[in-house]
C-alpha cells in the first residue's frame, strides 16, 4: 500500500523544510567561512539527495518529517549558505554579474521543474519521483 499523507500534516512538513532552510543558513555560513565552503557544498548535496532517496521509502509521517522536513531543510541551508560565500570568495572583480546569473539560474530552475515534477508525480507516482530526484 502506497503511503499517501494527509493535507494538513504535508503542510507542516513542507513548511518545516523551508523554514529550517532559512533558520539554519546563518550556521552554514559561519562554518564556511570558517571550515570550507567546498566541504559545506559537497555535504549539503550529498545530503539533498540522501534526503529525497530516504523520503521515498518513508512509510510513516515522522519518517517523511524527518527525512525531508529536516534533513532537506538543513541540507538545502547548507548548499544556500556555502553558495554565497563561494561567490563571494571566488568573484572579487565581477561578483554582481555572477550574482545575476545565479539568482537567474535558480529562477529558472524552478520555472524548467515545475511542471516536470508535476508530470513525474502524475506519471510515476510521488514515491517514485522522489526516487529520480535523488
């Protein structure tokens, strides 16, 4: 049987990823500044990943809290966090042009997946989207 949670509980789960996404940002940008912004990277996307793979064999609500709500918040944070200090550190001359083409990238990311992911979960599921995500 398919796990299908219900509205309310997916609400609190989506904000709960996205708050933690911007809550936790001040912690990832000190230890990139202060570890590495490489290192903070790597691990926030090998985290994102990890946390859509582990999302889709979820078969409880806590687990998909868990597994998405927090791990994909705080991994989203992390990749949020050690990106701007990246830029900074490494576009002293040019940092506004590269400011531009990021924030425009990640805008049209959003406009390029979200009909892709609708079409994915109407297609395959969102158990098996979650899957391909990772």
């Amino acid at each position: 049987r398919e796990y299908m949670p219900e509205r309310c509980l997916t609400a609190w789960i989506g904000s709960t990823s996205f708050s933690l996404s911007h809550i936790a940002v001040p912690i990832f940008y000190w230890t990139s500044r202060r570890i590495s912004a490489r290192l903070t990277f790597v691990i926030g996307g090998i985290l994102c990943g990890l946390s859509c793979l582990f999302t889709s064999f979820a078969t409880t609500e806590l687990e998909v809290l868990g597994s998405y709500g927090v791990l994909y918040g705080i991994a989203t944070a992390m990749v949020s966090a050690s990106s701007g200090v990246g830029l900074c550190d490494y576009f002293k001359a040019k940092r506004p042009l590269v400011q531009m083409v990021v924030e425009s990238g990640s805008g049209f990311g959003i406009v390029l997946m979200s009909p892709l992911i609708y079409e994915l979960i109407r297609t395959i599921q969102w158990l098996t989207t979650m899957q391909v995500l990772s």
